[in-house]
C-alpha cells in the first residue's frame, strides 16, 4: 500500500475521535446547543460552548458515527444545509458575545440529497463562506479526518488551518476525481496521489498552517499537543486589532 491510501484509509478510520470526543477532552464544562431555528436540529454538525483555559469559546464541527447506528443518526458525517445553518448560528452568536470560534472536520463532503438540495444546499454553504471571511472574533480550524470539498471549506474559512498528520483536504473526494477524469472510480489512490491531498503535501504548499503529528488514532499526546496549540494560537490572534485580524484571513485566501 502506497503512503497516499495508507493515509486515505487513516482518514477515515471510523475509530478516529470526532468532533465530540475533542469537545471532552481539551475544552471544560461544553454545552452544546441545537437547531438551526429554520427547519431541523443536523446530528451530523454538532456544536456548543465551553472553556479552553478559562477562556469562553464556541465550538462547532462535523461529527461521524463510531457505528452503523451511529453513523445513520449523523447521516456519515454529511451535513445538510440545516447542519451549515446551525453552524453559522452558533459562530455568530460567538461574534456577539466575542468568543474565539474553534470548528473540527470530518466529512466526505456536504449531503447531495434531493431534500438538501431543495432546502438550499448550496446557498447555505456559501452563505457561511461570506460569513466566516469577515466574522469578527478569531477562527482556527482542524481537519480531523477527511476534508472533503465546499462541505469541508463551509467551517474552514478561518484565520488559522491545521490537519493532523494522517487527515486528507481536497477539493472532492480521489474516487470522484478519478471518476470524472478516466471514468473508473477505482483509480482512487492514483487520483489521490496527482490531488495532494495530504497534511504533508498543503503544508508545503501553505494551504494549512500546521500539521500536528499523529501516534495513533488515540493518544494523550495528541490531546494535549492540540490544547497547548491553541492556547496559544489564540493569545497570538487576540493580540492583533480586529482589522488585521480580518485583513490577514482575507490575504490568506486571496493568495490561492
């Protein structure tokens, strides 16, 4: 197995942690709130309030199942537009009350559906790209597993992009590349391979801005690697005035 499908079949390792499992074990005291306050309450966006470090802080992300069960309850990790709806609920409520905003992905993509595509599908997730480049509090954003197209990018418009070591970040998934490029979806881990779709190969090429090393799927050190990270990370984007902080996102994303 060559390192790109190694990394591939990382990625979506199903015992990977999600987006929860992270709200327990870095931040205190999370709550997490629910709906969108147009139509449904998304289990596959998932997010709240909680401390880092005594700071308040919102934190919103995609959350997969562990299981079969689990993954139907989070439609596999596929948000419909009322999971992005909730999503820039919470990150606006967090601009009104000043709370660094801290989202987690994992998501082969947004849901392609027929009922999320006569809800607004794609008016929800460019909705929240317009919202997220100019939202005034700091945004760090993680890729935890798979990074998958506008659904991925949808709660990555942030001042700060890391991945952990064994996560991928495309524009669509390799087996839809490879599907459009030869007509063969089963030429996945060739198409991922001409993609660069890994933490290594972005951070190269500055699409992410750390890469945070990866010693199995659970581990203590990853945890608290990511804590320290962000406490500092944050101290460094609140120091900046609100208009560098801003002009600097838009600099990071115009640049590409």
């Amino acid at each position: 197995m060559s390192g790109v499908a190694r990394i591939l079949k990382e990625a979506r390792d199903q015992s990977r942690l999600s987006t929860l499992d992270y709200a327990d074990l870095i931040f205190d005291d999370f709550m997490e709130l629910h709906g969108d306050r147009h139509f449904s309450d998304d289990g596959a966006i998932v997010g709240g309030i909680a401390k880092l470090h005594g700071q308040p802080v919102t934190i919103v992300g995609i959350q997969k199942g562990s299981n079969l069960q689990d993954n139907l309850k989070r439609n596999f990790g596929q948000p419909n537009p009322d999971g992005y709806r909730k999503a820039l609920r919470l990150m606006k409520q967090a601009e009104k009350f000043k709370r660094p905003v801290i989202t987690f992905i994992n998501t082969a993509g947004a849901y392609p559906g027929v009922g999320a595509e006569e809800r607004g599908q794609g008016e929800a997730i460019a909705k929240n790209l317009l919202e997220m480049s100019d939202l005034k509090v700091p945004i760090i954003s993680i890729i935890i597993g798979e990074g998958g197209s506008g659904g991925a990018l949808a709660l990555a418009v942030a001042d700060k992009v890391w991945m952990l070591e064994h996560t991928m970040y495309a524009v669509l998934s390799p087996e839809g590349f490879a599907s459009i490029l030869w007509k063969d979806g089963s030429r996945a881990t060739e198409a991922a391979e001409l993609m660069k779709i890994t933490a290594s190969e972005l951070y190269n090429m500055k699409v992410v801005d750390k890469v945070i090393p990866e010693h199995g799927y659970f581990s203590s050190e990853i945890v608290d690697m990511m804590k320290q990270a962000l406490i500092e990370e944050l101290v460094s984007l609140k120091a900046l005035e609100l208009d560098e902080l801003l002009e600097k996102r838009y600099e990071r994303f115009r640049k590409f």
